[in-house]
C-alpha cells in the first residue's frame, strides 16, 4: 500500500524493525548496568535504586543521608535514562522535596554537580549519576560554586550569597518538613517507586505505619521522626 504522507507499506515496516531492535538493545544495555551495579557494589553508602516494573530506562530510588547540611533527609528519586546511550540519565527528585541550588523547585530536576557545561555529564555512568547526587547531598558546598549560572534554585542561591545561617536553617526546614510530610502520607521510603509500580491498597503498609511512636522516641526531633534530622546535630 501507498501513503503519500508516510511511503510505502515496504519503507514504513524496516524503519519500525529498526525502531523495535533499537529499544530492545537499549533496555539490554540498562539491564546489563543494573546488574554490574547491584553485583559490584557500585552504589554510594545508603543509596538504593530499582528499575521500574513498566519501563527498562525508568529506575526509582532513595537515598538516606547520613552527614552533612543535609543530614536527616530521606530524599526519593527517579533516574529517567534517554532512548539512546551516551547522554547520561535525568535525575528528578519526587515530592514532597528538600532545598538543594541545584535542585529545580519548579520540576524537581537535579543538575549533577556545579559545572558550567552539562555536556560533560553525557558519558557517565548511572553509578556515577548516582555518585553525583549522593555527594551533592553530602559534601559542603563551595562558595565559589554557588552562583546563579551554575545552579537551578536562584532563591537559595541568592539567600546563600547574603546570609548563610539564614541559608542553613531553610535547608534544615526544608529537610524536616520533607520528612514529616512522608510520614504524614504514610510513605514507607524503602518501597521506592511502589506508587507507580502497584497497584496494591497498601493496607498491610498501612497498618504497620499507623503504631503509634512512644512519645520518648520523638521527644527533641523537629519532625518527631525517630532518626533524629539535621537540626538536631545543630
């Protein structure tokens, strides 16, 4: 058959063969860097990502910060890999979210470090990308690096530039509203990327998230989160 605006049925069925063969050896070549990744150990300390049940270049994550400005955060994650390799994944951090300059308050999109070009991120690994965000969240920040060109959040840079405990309180805020904000939707952050992947009622989850905490577990916490958050080194 004939159509004058896409060609003929011979051109159209080899250009979507090509497609089809395109997008299977791209999900090959993600499932092969999860595996190295998960049998590796290539992964930061208290990071965690598991490839979406619906998508191959689709990975949720969660990582659980342990020192830092940023201590205390139980920051959810998505890595969003492009359909062809040498570009390196998009991180996007879900909601409800922390402050970070290089965070988008708008999208939640995450720059990967402080450089003035991003081209540079574009052969990177996914271990790497994971290493970026986890030493964004735990590293000091620069100041020579904290400037409007390099960074996406202009309200945190500007409030860094003027006055920085000003600056390290919103982010200690920021953090423990975060988190009571899980706890209040009753999220269980180990369950990363459950909301898209099931369907589940989550009943059992739940009824496990609904024990009351002992009034002693929270005392001195600014959320009442047991682990303590970064105000509480402060």
């Amino acid at each position: 058959g004939i159509n004058a605006e896409y060609g003929t049925t011979a051109e159209i069925r080899p250009a979507m063969s090509r497609s089809v063969e395109a997008l299977a050896r791209r999900r090959r070549e993600l499932a092969v860097e999860y595996r190295l990744l998960a049998t590796q150990d290539l992964a930061p300390a208290g990071l965690f990502v598991t490839p979406a049940l619906r998508s191959a270049a689709l990975w949720h994550g969660v990582c659980f910060v342990r020192s830092g400005l940023w201590r205390g955060a139980v920051v959810r994650f998505a890595l969003r890999f492009p359909a062809r390799a040498g570009r390196a994944p998009q991180v996007m951090l879900a909601e409800p979210r922390i402050v970070h300059p290089l965070v988008s308050p708008v999208s939640g999109v995450m720059r990967l470090s402080f450089t003035d070009d991003e081209r540079e991120h574009d052969e990177l690994a996914a271990f790497q990308v994971l290493w970026c965000l986890w030493r964004a969240l735990h590293e000091p920040l620069d100041d020579a690096l904290v400037t409007h060109a390099r960074c996406v959040d202009h309200s945190a840079v500007s409030l860094f530039q003027t006055d920085r405990s000003a600056f390290d309180k919103h982010i200690q805020e920021s953090v423990c509203a975060a988190n009571a904000a899980l706890d209040a939707a009753l999220v269980d952050p180990t369950r990363i990327g459950a909301e898209e992947d099931d369907k589940d009622d989550g009943s059992a989850d739940e009824s496990e998230n609904n024990e009351k905490e002992d009034p002693q577990d929270a005392k001195g916490h600014c959320c009442g989160r047991r682990g303590g958050c970064v105000s509480d080194e402060r």
